[in-house]
C-alpha cells in the first residue's frame, strides 16, 4: 500500500475512532498544484476528502497560520459555501475536510448540458456575492487575504509570467528589448486601470473547476490564494472560463443579474456600461494571466493536458482586444509576437 494512502487511512480512523481497515482511500484528479487529494469512504456511506499538501509548502504548527486555513476560517465567519476542516496534520501535512461533492460545474455541464447548468451559474453568482460583500464587509488584519492585493505590480507580474512561459517558452516566440518595452508599457496602462477600482474580497480562481455542485447547490473550494482586488475578478474567473466558454448572450444576462444582485445587497446603484468596460479590461488581464499558467504547467511540469485550452483563452483576449480603441496600442503590440492570434 502507498505510505501516504496509508497514513491518511490511520489519521481518518483515529479521528473517527475506528478500524483502519474500514477506511477506504481513493486518490482523486490533481489540480494545477502539487497538492494530492483523496477521497476516504467511512463505513455508512459518509466520506471525507482529504487534502496532502506539497513537500514545497511549509505546515505551521499553528493551524491558522497556513494560508488554507486563514481564508476558510474567515469565510466560514461569513456563511460561506466553503467545506468544514476536521483535521489538521501539520507533521504529516494534510488535511481532513468536508466532501462538497464529486461533481464540479465543468463536470455538471459536460454531463448535463449548459441549458440545465444555468441555474447553477446563478447560484455561483450569489455564492460570489456573499464572498465579496459578506467577505469585505467582515475585513480584518487577522485574515490574510486583507494583507495582499490585485495591486499593478502583482498584475504586472502575471503578466510578464505569460510572457516568460508561454510566449517565449511554448510558443518559442522571441521578443526584441523595443517590442518588449511597448507591451510593457501597454501592459503598465491595463493594470493600472484595473487596480484603481475598489478592492473587495477575491477568490481569484473562482472558475468552473473550482465550484463542486452536489444537492443542487453549489461548494466552493481552491480559495487558499485569496486577496483584494476589483468586483469584475472573479466574474471574469467565471464567466470568461478557459474550460467553459458560455455564449455571448447568456454573459450578458449573468452580469445584468450579478449587477442586480450587488445593487441589491450594497444599495448602490451601477453604472451597467462603466461596469462592464472594467469587466472586459478584466478580463484581457485575467485570460492572459491563465494563458501564462498553462504555459507554464506544460513547460516546467510536463502537465501538457492544459495546452488544449489556450486557443479559446485567447479568442476572449482577441475579441476584447478589438472591442475598445482604448487597447488598440496593447492589440498592436501583442499582435507583432502573437500575430496568427491577434
């Protein structure tokens, strides 16, 4: 037997005061991470999931000092739809928690169809709107998601990462020191505009791969990276999906229902056009930051399966690209090392 399916079978029977041998350990899909998950099924038809961090993540004694922890610890102040923790191992570095389910939204759509997943993209909206408002309204020095930020140089950063990764790297592009000097700087004028808009509570990964649906309603899990940052974030985490791309009309009907619902909720009134400019903005951000990653995860960790997404994250860069004259500059830079693309 695997050491690690072993003495996860032994931490989930001593919690539960039973026989090891009643556990059984499943190992599940990896994410994007070096984190290992699996699922014990307990006697009764109860389950666990159970979460092995990576050798690389340190596992402080203080449970409220892993970065996991914190923010699920805040959200669950906030009535989140987050799993519950059981068990923290910080020798062994794992993780008992709640199982939200074995289906995501992007398993419920393949499996269903869109037409039948709609209403659950509509709960994910409320979920989210209970993270960002409920989530900043609770704001304190304690949670560490209020320690970091969608920030320029933290957008830059991912930026220059989808550069180095996939640009370079995947497509084995180069970039002259002038041309990399224009994207740059076109670069520097996106992410400014988006980091001065007003900084909530943000998932970050808030996607169709990270939103468990069990009983009709939706879990939310992944959410170890939050930070501030602008509203439109996750909405573009969500409704510009590399894994599910959703037809235009039905983006336009789930932002008009999230800006009702925040309206709702914060008794503000919003401006829909100035919204969704931002939106959009967001979005060329946050679609080419995902690029950069899949880049990445099929250079350096041989994770190639992410490569088949890249075409469909670049068509929203492309389509808002040509939809503001504002980003003409940004389009005309890109499009010297991405012209086949842009």
């Amino acid at each position: 037997m695997d050491s690690v399916i072993e003495t996860i079978q032994g931490l989930v029977a001593s919690s539960l005061n039973i026989a090891p041998d009643r556990i059984e350990i499943l190992p599940l899909p990896g994410d994007a991470s070096d984190r290992r998950f699996f699922r014990a099924r307990i006697p009764g038809g109860e389950t666990r999931v159970v979460m092995k961090l990576g050798s690389d993540l340190p596992c402080p004694k203080d449970p409220d000092k892993l970065p996991y922890i914190n923010i699920l610890n805040h959200l669950t102040l906030c009535k989140a739809a987050v799993p519950s923790l059981y068990l923290y191992d910080p020798d062994r570095g794992i993780l008992i928690l709640e199982d939200l389910g074995e289906m995501t939204l992007k398993d419920h759509i393949r499996r269903f169809g869109l037409p039948a997943s709609i209403a659950l993209y509509r709960k994910a909206i409320q979920e989210l709107l209970t993270l960002q408002i409920i989530g900043t309204r609770k704001a304190c020095g304690h949670c560490m998601a209020f320690h970091l930020a969608f920030d320029v140089e933290k957008l830059m950063w991912e930026l220059d990462f989808f550069l180095k990764h996939t640009v370079e790297g995947h497509l084995g592009r180069d970039i002259t020191p002038p041309n990399r000097m224009e994207i740059r700087k076109t670069f520097e004028n996106l992410c400014s505009t988006i980091a001065e808009e007003p900084r909530y509570f943000t998932h970050r990964d808030y996607h169709s791969r990270n939103l468990m649906v069990r009983d009709g309603k939706i879990g939310i899990v992944d959410f170890q990276d939050a930070r501030l940052g602008p509203l439109q974030y996750d909405l573009c985490s969500l409704l510009r999906d590399s894994y599910v791309v959703l037809p235009e009309e039905l983006v336009d009907e789930l932002i008009a229902a999230y800006i009702a619902e925040r309206d709702r909720m914060e008794g503000t009134q919003t401006d829909a056009g100035r919204f969704r400019r931002i939106f959009d903005l967001t979005s060329v951000q946050r679609n080419l930051k995902a690029a950069g990653t899949f880049g990445f995860m099929s250079g350096t960790k041989g994770k190639n399966q992410y490569l088949k997404y890249l075409p469909g994250t670049f068509a929203y860069v492309s389509r808002n690209l040509r939809k503001y004259p504002e980003l003409e500059a940004l389009r005309s830079a890109l499009g010297r090392i991405l012209p086949e693309i842009l």
